[in-house]
C-alpha cells in the first residue's frame, strides 16, 4: 500500500537493514509530499515549503501497541488539498491496517480515533493542519 518500497532486502520474511524509524519514515514520505520527524524539521532559512508531513516516531518491542500522529502542512485558502493527501492516506491504512516491515519483524499501522481532524492556524489562516491518528502494532524486537 506504501508508495516506496519497503526495504531494500528480505531474508526470513523480515526487512534487512532498515530500522523501525526509517521504515516509518519510507511510510509517511511515501505520499509524494517531503516528511519530517516532528523534532527535526527545519526552521529558519531550511524551513520547509508547503506541503509537507510531521510524524511522531515512536518504537517498540514485539506486541507493543503505540498512539501515533502526524501532520499534514499546508498553506492554501481552501483545505481541497490537505483533505485529499488525508483521504490517500486513509486509503493507504485502509480499514485493516498496513503492514511495514523492518530490522527483525514488522509494524502494523492502524487507523487511530479519530483518524483524521482539522485543525487551522490563528497566526495565517491559509494554513490548513490535519493531525493524522494511528496505532503502531511492534512485531519485532527491539
């Protein structure tokens, strides 16, 4: 269901050499929009431009279920855009959920509640956020 590829290699039905951050990472860039670890996007001159995702990494061991969320970013007068990257990403988790593989087992992200919620900017209202909610279920070691 992902965009990008997974990983770069399987062996024992397991991903080899990708991190459970970079497999999350693959995940949220794979929309076709630049995605950041919330704590590191770029500020200043190297902020970002508009669109882009902010995502919370947060990993686990074998049958640890997570809280997650996202942001979708954008700045424009109507929220067409960022309701439809919300809907694209919605069809990527789907009802059951996307199974995203990495170093020593998978991850499956799941639709969080509420999924998906607006939310606008005070300081610019073209800026147009939606916060994104998912389950992150480890299956694999630490």
């Amino acid at each position: 269901k992902s965009k990008l590829p997974i990983c770069t290699g399987i062996g024992r039905g397991v991903c080899v050499g990708m991190t459970k951050a970079a497999a999350i990472y693959n995940f949220w860039a794979g929309f076709g929009i630049p995605a950041y670890e919330e704590n590191s996007v770029p500020s200043g001159k190297d902020a970002p431009e508009f669109p882009y995702i902010t995502y919370q990494l947060i990993t686990d061991s074998f049958g640890a279920d997570v809280a997650m969320t996202a942001s979708l970013w954008y700045r424009d007068s109507s929220w067409v855009n960022a309701n439809a990257k919300a809907d694209e990403i919605s069809e990527a988790i789907g009802y059951g959920g996307d199974v995203i593989f990495c170093d020593g087992g998978s991850i499956w992200l799941k639709r969080g509640r509420p999924f998906a919620q607006r939310m606008g900017d005070a300081s610019d209202t073209m800026i147009k956020r939606i916060i994104i909610n998912v389950e992150a279920e480890y299956f694999s070691r630490d």
